[in-house]
C-alpha cells in the first residue's frame, strides 16, 4: 500500500509542522488509565465541547464530529469512544486539489513516522476531567492542522 494513497504530501506536511506525532503521543502517554466503571454520558460529553467552544456533534453513525467546509476544502475530525478510550480521527479533502485523506490518528502517526511509532495507544479516560483535557488538547492540534493546511494550500496557488 502506498502512504500517498491515503494522505497526500500536502496533508502529511501539514500535520509534520505542527508536530502532530510529538502532541499526540503526549497526549496518549498523559492518559493512561482506564476507570472501567465510570460511566459517561453523550449529552455530558457535548456539554463539555460547548464550554470548551468547540461545535461538536453526535450522531450513530459518525459519533462525535465537526465538519467545516472552507471553500473547497471539507475537513472532519472527530472520535468514537470504546472502553473509555477515544479513537481520534480525521479526514479532508479538496477534489481542486486532488486531496483525499483519511485516517484515525494512531494510524496516522505510523504513517507519518514510517512506522517509528506503531501503535500509540489511545487516550484512556476515568473522570470527566480526563475527557475535557483530552478533548481540549485534541481540538488544539486539529485547529493547528487546519491552519497549517490552509496556510500550505495558499501557498501552493
């Protein structure tokens, strides 16, 4: 399988300036622990987002979710919860510029780091603190990467 097939050079930098993996793994090695009987719930979660400003939504089948469409670029990130861990994840693309890439993020930072870093784990969390701080330090990395793409993107016209 090729690495381009699934993020595109413009992508890849783009996420490599704003050091995707280095943040992510952080936030990966801050969250560790797994409190198997705490019980979140979506709407306690969508609360959290909205004090935090960030126009999360929830559907089945997308889970939790933000779109933007910013001229022609569609970008999502989003994440799943399963056993009290988050599965991040994005996706982007810009047909203009032949942009189609999507992965969940610990896949992501195997291909970025030419499997230097197989599989980071995902953030676990035990308390409603966990799930703020790891939505929070998500969020902060994608809004750095859509920065970065659209500041990349200019830059290519």
């Amino acid at each position: 399988m090729n690495k381009e097939n699934i993020i595109q050079p413009i992508v890849e930098d783009a996420f490599n300036a704003v050091d995707f993996i280095i943040r992510y793994k952080a936030i990966s090695d801050k969250f560790i622990l797994r409190k198997g009987d705490f019980a979140y719930t979506i709407d306690n979660i969508l609360n959290i987002a909205k004090q935090l400003g960030i126009p999360l939504k929830y559907s089945e089948s997308k889970k939790f979710h933000i779109r933007e469409k910013i001229d022609n670029l569609d970008l999502n990130w989003g994440f799943s919860i399963r056993f009290n861990s988050f599965e991040l994840g994005f996706s982007v693309k810009d047909i203009s510029l032949n942009i189609f890439s999507a992965a969940p993020w610990g896949f992501l930072s195997t291909l970025l780091s030419n499997n230097d870093f197989n599989n980071i784990p995902n953030p676990k969390f035990s308390s409603y603190d966990d799930i703020e701080n790891i939505i929070d330090e998500a969020y902060s990395i994608h809004k750095d990467f859509k920065l970065e793409l659209l500041k990349q993107m200019n830059d290519r016209k």
